[in-house]
C-alpha cells in the first residue's frame, strides 16, 4: 500500500538559514555552559555519556559533541502510522499535515447547548470518531479528557479512547516510565507485537519538558519510548516573560535549547529512535498572564522559528495551526485559526496541531474543528501554490477561443475545474439564498455538520477480542494504581 | 533594598516605612497594571524586591519591637505534591505582593499536610494551591481534607489554581474559590478576605 506523501508547504522563509545557525550555536553554548535539571534516571544517561553532572546530581551539563552526534544519529524521516495503513504518512521535507486537539482540554463546548463544561471519557470518544470522520485532519490528539475515571489511569482510558476509535495516526502523551509501558503494550496488542509496532508504529508520544531548561519524571516516558522506537514528539512550551526571554528568539531559543536535550537523551538511550522536532516559544500575554495561542508571537515562535530549526538540523517537526484564544468559534476564532494554520503550513511543520482548541487551549470545540477542517483546505490550497506550465498556461486555448468568446464548455475547463479548493463547509452563495436558508451563521453550519458526521461515520472497530485485551491492561492498571 | 535600609536607619517606624513607601510605591503601579499601562513583568518586578524588603528588612525590625506588620491579608501558596510547576503560583504571589498582601510562598511539590502545617504556624487566612497537571489537580481536594481534619477548615479560605482546575471542580471539592488567571486569582482573594 502507498503512504500518503502530502503536499510540502515551506516556502515563507521568515527565519533565514543563518539565523537558524546563530540560535543553534546559542543553544549548544546554552546546553554546555547552564545545562538542563534532571531526575536522577536522566542524569545518569547523560553522565554515562561524558556529561558533568553538578548540583548534587541534578544538572547535566550536556557537551556540543553529544548533541551534534545525536543531531545526526535521529531519522530524517519518519514512518507515522495508522491502525489502518491507508492513513499512514510520512513525516519529512516540510510536507504538512493537520491534527485534532491536542492534550486534554479542561473544558468542552458541549455541541447541543454551546455551554462550556467538564468533559469525560464519552465526550472524547465522540472528539475522536469526529476526528476520524474529518478529511483533512490527518492525526488525532483530543479536544477533551476522561476526566471522569481515576486520575492514576486517566491516560490509559484515554489511548483505550483513541486506539478504539479512530483509525488514523495517534499522538498523545503518556506521563512517566510505568505508564508507558502499558501504553506500548496496548499498542503492541493492536498490531500483533513489539516488533511490528517498531516497523510501523500506529501512534506517537507527546512529551513535554519543563522549561525552563528541564527534564521531569513525566519526560522518562521518552526513555520507554525511544528504547521501543516508538515515534517521540517533543514539546516544550516556555512562555514568553515568564518561563523565558520576553523576546520571540529568545524565548524560542529556551525551546531550542530543550528539544536538543531532549533529543540527545532519546539518541543516547536508543541510537536512530524516530524523534520529532519540536523547539517551541509560546505566548503570554503581559496582561492576562495566560499563555495566548492566537498571538502572532506564538505562531511565530511556534512554527516559523521551530520550522527553520527543523529545516536546519533536517529533521521532521510538530507544531501549531488551528487553534485560538476565542471563547466562541466567532470572527476572531477564524482569524487567528487561519494565521497560524497558514504560517505553518508555509513554515513546513509537518505535524500541525490544535484544531479545535479555543480560549487558549482551556475549551474543545468539535465546532471549531470542523471549521479549521475547512480552513486546512484553503490552506493547503494555497499551499500546493501555482503550478505554471505549457498546460496550465493554455495558450493554444486562448488562440482557439479567441476575443469575445468563452471559455465554458472548453475541454481544457472541464479537465482542470476540480483542480481547485471547492468550499465543504463555508458559504459562497448569494445573500438572498443565504437568507431563504434560515441565515445561519458559519458555527451552525459546522455544529449541524459535527452532529451529521457523528451520525453517520463510524471508524472501523477493533477486533473484540483485542477490544477485550485493552480494556484489560486498563482495568489491571486501576487495581494496581488506584488509590482508594 | 537601599532605601528601606536608610529609612530604618534614620529612625522611621518600620510599618510607615511599608504604608508611606512601599505600599505607596505598589499602589501605583497596581494602577497603572490595571489601566494597562504597565504589564505583569512590570508587577513582578516591582513586589519582588518589596517583598525582600519587607521580609529582611522590615520584618525583623518590626519583631525587635513586638510589634505586628499591618498587611491586607496572609496568604499561604504553595504547587501541590507531585507538581513541580510553578510560575503560575509565583504570578499569583507576585500580584498578591503587589495589592499588599502578606505572602507565605512554601514551594512547589508540597504535600498536603504541609499546607496545613504552614497555615496553622503563620495565622494565615488564605491557602492557595496550584496545580498544572490533571493527574495533580486531585492533590487539591486532599488539602480540602486534611484541614478538615485538622479543624481548621472554617478557620481559612483555601483557593485552588492551575490549568486543569475549574469552578465546577472547586466547588466539587468544597474549596472557597477559584480563578482562571492571576489577575482574577487577586479579585477573588481580596472578596474572600472582604477587601472589595
């Protein structure tokens, strides 16, 4: 079977090559001179490779060499998988696909009222099969938690969620080592063992690092994971002014700074573990101090810099596109949805996520993400660019057709009119039609649109006997984990 | 630091030392975050060296002369256990600072029966917790009970904080209150103390 190869979207540029030089070498000076807090498991990775370790075993002070060897030891390209291959595609050379979600919301905005409340483990069954049903999203996060199961095995219940309910790429995250291994075998359970799932991995690890300038017990979970050769998308989110540099460079810089650790670790414990680049700057704003997803700083942080980084070292990177600060899936929503959507997709980040998240990631809105669904078209429309040819030039049909004639019925029309973005969802009719039909405005549109999918798609299930083994590693989980 | 230390030293009262400069000094700046013409970092750059002051400085002098500091409120903060995120709780203190509170930071990581412990130690009469992850947030609820069980539960307001936490969640919980950012986080603490 054919993997999808989509189109590649770099071409903005808004970071030169040489800036890309300037902050790597800053990061590398970052890594050797301040280095990054460790656990102790991390700590003695980087020790054992020649890494000083100072304050009384926390910080690693990482050498230029060790991450120069691990930039060049990490795949350039990246086998994403499905649970079904005909959704598998590969991540490289600045070829861009759209992701639902992202990690758990704290809020949905509920589909039959527009309320915002706290969202379980059937509202992210129903984010996903919607994600499954939407054809420009390629890769499923989520736009809402199980947050009504045990929290020691939230995460569990949440890939039982994912790996039941979609069949396209899943990345999502999984906190710690213990939590991980059961997650692995989940997976391996679904593709038929370890090995298999190496050689096509049905999913990825989100991992987040502290910034700034640190590693957690949640990020040993890349530890599990690049020993599996499971997939590992990096993400660290400092913000500007806060956890970094109020500067966008030098708040991407921290992010930079973090990913390379980040993949220096992954190299070091497995040599050609898949790693995914990811070196972020975020937004806060100085006002409202939350971390502002619809902020052009972010995206710029975010995409262009992250991209031009990724570009630089030649690896495949994750980053942000369809996502805002607004409450509503409104004028703003749309505005903000399609700025960092575009600059990613014209930065060349591969994995783009985030559509459908609102007030800054607090609030899922399976609205929204039908509509960044649209705005992904456009976007890849714009993308894909203008393609000038002898046959997309048409000049012998201009001589044909001539002055005062028409171009209609003309079979170069019919041959190429399906070459453009035909609207799935916004409306370009007439304002008198638009009215007959009940004036509805776009986020009507997008819920109806939501509610058919929900109706009507249905990804094709798990066998029920690997349904019934999954559901047992969980239940296993929560008789060992679950405090009373 | 200098001027307080020179203030100290020409014999000014320690407490005029706080009302007449730097509350003063705070006040203002409150104002013109508030008005928007001057950001947080502007905030934070402000109450922490207020705060050393004040704690270093003043405190001690205050102490020497059995006295006590005149403050709109004490606040203990602190992450909860398991959580070693922190720059929310440091805004929040930052801002509470800033409006003229008297704040306790107790770190981050810190289990629940430390929040009692610090509470019960410094007469505080709020307790914030803040946590980022969802796999923390219940932390929140366990601080709910171990002042219960303490009895101290009517004796503070506790507060909770965090990107996973919600007003629906706080209230589950049986807490006093909730806010989604710092600036909100002030507001709510200032009702709870009956500041208006």
């Amino acid at each position: 079977m054919m993997v999808g190869r989509s189109t590649k979207g770099i071409s903005l540029n808004i970071v030169s090559k040489e800036d890309a030089g300037s902050i790597h070498v800053a990061a590398l000076e970052i890594l050797e001179k301040t280095g990054m807090d460790c656990t102790p498991k991390i700590a003695e990775v980087f020790r054992k490779a020649g890494a000083d370790i100072e304050n009384n075993g926390k910080r690693a002070k990482i050498p230029q060499h060790l991450v120069e060897e691990a930039l060049r030891k990490a795949p350039k390209t990246i086998l994403f998988g499905g649970r079904n291959p005909k959704n598998d595609v590969v991540l490289e050379d600045g070829r861009i696909y759209f992701g639902m979600g992202g990690t758990p919301t704290p809020y949905i905005r509920d589909l039959q009222t527009g309320e915002f409340r706290r969202p379980g483990k059937q509202d992210m069954v129903e984010c996903t099969r919607l994600g499954d049903g939407l054809p420009n999203i390629k890769f499923l996060m989520t736009l809402a938690g199980a947050f009504d199961v045990p929290y020691e095995v939230e995460y569990l219940h949440e890939f039982e969620v994912l790996f039941n309910n979609t069949e396209k790429p899943i990345l999502f995250s999984v906190p710690g080592g213990d939590a991980s291994r059961r997650v692995l075998e989940m997976a391996s359970t679904i593709v038929g063992g370890m090995d298999a799932l190496r050689k096509r991995p049905i999913f990825g690890l989100y991992s987040e690092t502290m910034s700034p300038l640190s590693f957690t017990e949640a990020n040993e979970n890349m530890m599990e994971f690049s020993k599996a050769r499971v997939p590992i998308a990096l993400g660290p989110m400092p913000m500007t002014g806060s956890t970094a540099p109020v500067t966008v460079a030098g708040c991407s810089l921290i992010g930079t700074s973090e990913n390379l650790a980040a993949i220096t670790l992954v190299q070091l414990v497995n040599p050609g573990a898949p790693v995914i680049y990811a070196g972020w700057g975020t937004h806060m704003d100085p006002v409202t101090t939350r971390c502002a997803y619809g902020a052009p700083e972010f995206t710029l942080g975010t995409d262009a810099v992250n991209a031009a980084m990724a570009h630089y070292y030649g690896l495949p990177c994750y980053g942000f596109g369809g996502c805002s600060d607004s409450k509503f899936p409104d004028a703003q929503a749309g505005a903000e949805v399609m700025m960092n959507a575009m600059v990613a997709a014209l930065s060349g980040v591969n994995l783009i996520h985030d559509c459908g998240y609102l007030a800054g990631g607090s609030v899922g809105s399976m609205e929204m993400a039908v509509v960044a669904n649209e705005i992904a078209g456009m976007v890849l429309r714009i993308a894909r660019g203008v393609e000038v040819n002898d046959e997309t030039l048409a000049v012998d049909t201009i001589h044909e057709v001539g002055p005062g004639g028409h171009f209609l019925s003309h079979k170069h029309t019919l041959k190429w009119v399906r070459d453009a973005f035909m609207p799935q969802l916004f409306d370009r009719t007439s304002e008198v039609t638009w009215a007959k039909a009940g004036r509805k405005q776009i986020y009507e549109v997008a819920r109806e649109r939501a509610k058919k999918i929900l109706k009507e798609h249905t990804p094709e299930p798990l066998p029920k006997d690997v349904q019934q083994k999954i559901s047992n590693i969980v239940k296993e989980a929560e008789k060992e984990l679950v405090k009373t | 630091m200098e001027v307080t230390r020179k203030a100290l030293a020409a014999g000014i009262d320690p407490s005029t030392v706080i009302e007449q400069g730097i509350a003063k000094g705070l006040k203002i700046v409150g104002k013109k975050f508030e008005d928007g013409e001057l950001f947080l970092m502007h905030l934070v750059a402000a109450a922490e060296p207020s705060q050393k002051a004040i704690k270093e400085l003043i405190e001690p002098e205050i102490k020497k002369r059995k006295g006590e500091r005149k403050s709109a409120g004490k606040v203990v903060l602190g992450t909860v256990a398991g959580d070693i995120h922190d720059i929310g709780k440091n805004i929040v203190g930052a801002m509470l600072i800033a409006a003229g509170f008297d704040v306790i930071d107790i770190g981050k990581d810190v289990p629940a029966e430390e929040f009692v412990k610090k509470a019960k130690e410094v007469n505080a009469q709020v307790v914030g917790a803040s946590a980022l992850l969802s796999t923390s947030l219940p932390v929140q609820a366990e601080i709910v009970k171990a002042f219960k069980k303490a009895n101290m539960r009517d004796k503070v307001k506790l507060v909770f904080g965090g990107a996973p936490c919600t007003t629906e969640w706080v209230k589950e919980i049986g807490g006093d209150g909730y806010a989604e950012s710092a600036v909100e986080g002030v507001n709510v603490i200032k009702q709870l103390v009956g500041i208006k």
